[in-house]
C-alpha cells in the first residue's frame, strides 16, 4: 500500500466522497424537516446516480462529478441559510436565493477541484 493512500485511494478522494455523502445526507436532512413535496426528495435521492452517469457519458471521470456534488450541496445550505424552503417556495427571493447558490458554487468548485485533482 502507498503512502497517502487507504486501500487504493488517496486520502483527498475519500475526503471527497466522505463530504460529498455528508452533504447529501445534510440536503436530505433539510428537505425532510422543512416538509416539502415528494418530488424534491425523489429528485434529490436520484441525484448523485445520473449525475455521476452523465459525466461519464461526457467523458469526464466521477471525481469530478462527486466534487461537483459535494460542492453544489454544502453551497446550497450555506445560500439558503439551512432553509430549502426559501429556493422551493419561488417568487423574487427564491430568483435571488438561486443565483447565490449558483454564484457561491461556481467560486467553490474553482477553488476545489484544482486543491483535490
């Protein structure tokens, strides 16, 4: 076994996979508190299957798409203040709340992926 590894894998790939599940499980964690429709969990158990399957079908490796996930959902608790309901709900504030989200983790996922790859 290498040095810096466990098994086959470095250490900043398990720290990947270990935030992303984290985060995952935080986003699920919300959803279910804040009462939301069927749809969004639905949606949100399905996420990392076809996301992970798209970047495959792009050529891309799944480390870049569990950086991405593990970035996207610790941007989105922090955008929305632990309350997924301000981005579900819609209206002018939900606008605002979306493009934080989307502000915030396109900043984080240039900062991460070059830290990890």
């Amino acid at each position: 076994m290498a040095a810096g590894t466990l098994g086959l894998a470095s250490w900043p790939l398990l720290t990947v996979w270990i935030a992303a599940a984290a985060g995952w499980g935080a986003v699920l964690a919300l959803l279910r508190r804040s009462r939301v429709d069927g749809t969004a969990v639905l949606l949100h158990v399905i996420t990392p299957a076809t996301l992970v399957l798209g970047f495959a079908f792009l050529g891309y490796g799944s480390l870049y798409a569990t950086v991405f996930m593990a970035v996207q959902w610790w941007t989105l608790i922090v955008a929305t203040g632990g309350r997924l309901d301000r981005l579900l709900r819609g209206g002018p504030s939900a606008l605002g709340t979306a493009v934080l989200w989307l502000a915030l983790t396109f900043a984080a996922a240039l900062v991460v992926t070059p830290a990890v790859l």
